[in-house]
C-alpha cells in the first residue's frame, strides 16, 4: 500500500471540519498530562509499546497546524470527511466473523475508500476468518497477538466492577487493551510515514451493519458514541472522532489511575467510559447507527426494566450496537411498545427508529435455521461469504490469509498456515 499524504489530502480551511478552543483544550490536556505523570501505573501488561501520555502531547502540537476553530454543532461535510486522513480500527474477536465481516466491509469500509484500515484482535480458533477484510481497500496494519493474562492491580480492582462482565475484571481489562492498542498501530503507522490522521473510527468486530457508515456521524467538537445501551454510562460499541479527542478517548487502560484518583469506585464498562470522557472534558455526542452486536449470549426474556434487549437482525432501523442475533422474531408491534415502556433509558434501552423492529427469545442458543434467517436478512453476496467461510479448507485458508497479509503495510501476526491450522485443524481434534 503506497502513501501519498498530497495528492489525495485537503486542505481544511476555517469554513469546514476544524476543532474550537484549542488553547482552551491545549491548557486541559496539559493538565491531564500532569496527572497520568504522577500516577503510578504498575502491572499492567501493553501487547503494543506504547505511551498514551507522550502520544497525547505531541497529538495536541501537531493539532495546531491543521485544526483551527470550528462551529459548534455541525458535522462535516461528506466531500472533505472522504478526502481526510482517516484510520478505521477494528477490535476484537472474530467468534462470528463470517457474518459480520462482509458488513463492515461493504458498509464502513468500503464507504471510505481513502481510510487506513487497522484490526486488533486476539489469536484464538476463530483468528483465520480475518481473511474476509482481504478486499478491503485498504490496510495499514494487521495484529494478531497471543493474548495473556494481564496482572489485575488492588487500584484497578477497587475502580471496576467485574458483575457485568462475563469474564470479569480480567475481561474488562482485556477490552480496555484491545481498545487502547489501536493507538499504538495508529501512531507507529503516522511515525514510519510522517503524517497525522484527522479521524479515528473504532469499533468492534463483532458489529453487523444493514446500512452504511453515513459521514454525518463525524461530528465537530465531540467524540460520538451511539444512542443508547448505556448500561449506566455511555455506549462504547463505537466511537468516532478527530485525532485529539481518539487519542483521549482510547486510553481505556492508562486513564484507570486517573480514574483512581477522582475516586471512582465499581465501575462497568460504560460507567467507566463515561467517567473517563467527564474527566478529560471530552464531550459525548450520541447518534443513531446502523449496527448491531451480533451475540450469543443468553438474556432474559422478555427482559424486565434493566434487562437486555435482543433484536432480530432482519428488522433494519438503526440499532446503535444494541445485542442482536437472526432470528424469527417472537415480539413485534404492540409487543414491542410495552417491553420499551418498561426499559431503563439508562441501561438496557436504545433509540428507536425506522425499520419493524422485532425481539428474540435469547433464553437459549441461536435457533435452528437461524442460517436461513441470516441470508435473507443479509443478502445473497453476504450469504455467499458466509458458506465460504464455512466450506474453506487448509489449503484455501492458508490462500486467502497470504492475500491479506501481502495488502497489509504492516503484518503483525503469527504465518497464515499456523492461524489457519489453529482454527481447522487444532480446534476439532
């Protein structure tokens, strides 16, 4: 993949996408800076070397050249957004990948062609479905790393709540990794071909789009997440915004003592990241987004007023990462309605919008059939990745993963003959 940081960049001037208050929020990061300086941040295991502290400084210098003021509550234009230098990060377990990739492939990445696209994820069974983003546009960097255990400090312990995690704190700390290691992809990349990105989009793996990653959803100003399943904080399914705010609001792990500090107790996921922006005076931005995530874990139902809503993939509408699975929906219509009047806006509740939105029995496993559910709502060509993935061989893995390897500036993973073997050879014996 070659770079050609003039050709294809504009030049963002004062009428379009530039960042406000940046001597206001200069003197803040400076401020924040101080304080991860005297925190005292021990046992915790980086898969990437990297140091948020010195990457948000020197992020706030090169801000100054490209990101003068800009109006409050506009978002940029489709034109200048496509034209930027942007990084699409993917985190993340590919558990269900071959039904989740050709999504994010036709509708995020694909929709922005000129981004850099970076996956993070563990090396597991699952690791060789990645060979789907093998058509993506194009791809800055590909780590596929042995996770390990990541030492659990009492200053951590005492900060998260590991009640709604299924794997614990340890789980909790394991995403935080996942999320924050996207900076160190991010940053090497920038270093190794001197330039800066303007926009950060992180999300997860585990996402199904039905429609595209409209530019709306880059908002000025602010660091969007999506509308609802907040659990109590703020969804952390995705989030997109400019260099500075990413570079805050990735450091899931590094802003745990910070967090410490204020004296933060018992905090999930979206608690925790809600916390985190409060505290570095990044502001939240929610909007509606076509994705769901795509789950097998089993939720109540139907689910009482901090319960977990499940939806059919084949409704449409725009879930914001709200927990979802194919499946004949058991609740439509009037169903619906009274299952939302009884939901929490706070927790389990997410923005309604267009679409026929109906709810799964999620009481148990993915329903028999649940493939043909999936194609129809999916589409033949999506369909087709799916029974690929499924009918691929060694010989065909080993293909395919190569082909990605060889588009990707960056390989940092295990050969593709071991990651394949791993998840058709290993797994089944």
């Amino acid at each position: 993949m070659k770079i050609n940081d003039d050709q294809t960049r504009y030049n963002i001037t004062e009428e379009a996408c530039q960042i406000s208050n940046f001597k206001t929020s200069r003197i803040f990061f400076l401020c924040l800076i101080s304080i991860l300086l005297c925190a005292v941040i021990t046992n915790v295991i980086h898969v990437n070397v990297f140091h948020p502290v010195s990457y948000i400084s020197s992020t706030m210098r090169s801000s100054s050249s490209h990101h003068p003021s800009i109006s409050a509550s506009s978002s940029c234009d489709s034109t200048i957004v496509k034209a930027t230098k942007m990084a699409i990060c993917l985190v993340g377990g590919a558990r269900r990948f071959e039904l989740t990739g050709p999504s994010i492939v036709k509708h995020v990445l694909q929709e922005n062609p000129n981004a850099d696209l970076f996956l993070h994820g563990p090396l597991d069974q699952n690791a060789y479905k990645f060979f789907l983003l093998k058509t993506a546009p194009r791809i800055a960097a590909v780590r596929i790393f042995d996770p390990h255990r990541i030492a659990e400090t009492k200053m951590q312990l005492r900060v998260l709540s590991s009640g709604d995690s299924p794997n614990g704190t340890q789980g909790l700390l394991q995403y935080f990794n996942l999320v924050e290691g996207c900076l160190g992809l991010i940053s090497a990349h920038e270093s190794r071909h001197n330039f800066t990105y303007e926009w950060i989009v992180r999300t997860r793996v585990d996402g199904y789009w039905s429609a595209p990653l409209d530019t709306s959803a880059f908002q000025l100003n602010g660091y969007l997440v999506p509308a609802g399943s907040r659990f109590g904080g703020l969804n952390d399914r995705l989030g997109i915004g400019d260099r500075a705010t990413s570079a805050v609001a990735l450091s899931r792990l590094s802003v745990l003592p910070v967090l410490a500090a204020i004296g933060h107790q018992n905090l999930n996921s979206e608690s925790a990241f809600k916390a985190q922006l409060a505290a570095t005076h990044v502001r939240a931005k929610e909007a509606t987004l076509p994705f769901c995530t795509l789950s097998d874990r089993h939720y109540m139902y139907p689910p009482g007023r901090f319960g977990v809503p499940v939806a059919a993939i084949d409704g449409g509408g725009r879930l914001s990462g709200a927990k979802c699975r194919p499946c004949e929906a058991v609740c439509t219509g009037k169903c619906v309605e009274k299952v939302w009047r009884l939901l929490d806006k706070g927790w389990g509740w997410l923005e309604r919008s267009e679409g026929s939105l109906g709810l799964c029995n999620a009481t148990g496993p993915w329903e028999e059939g649940w493939e043909k559910v999936f194609d129809r709502a999916a589409g033949e060509k999506a369909a087709a990745e799916r029974r690929k993935v499924e009918a691929v061989d060694l010989a065909g893995c080993e293909r395919e993963l190569e082909g990605l390897k060889k588009k990707a500036n960056l390989w940092d993973a295990p050969a593709p003959a071991e990651i394949c073997r791993l998840g058709l050879v290993d797994s089944v014996l």
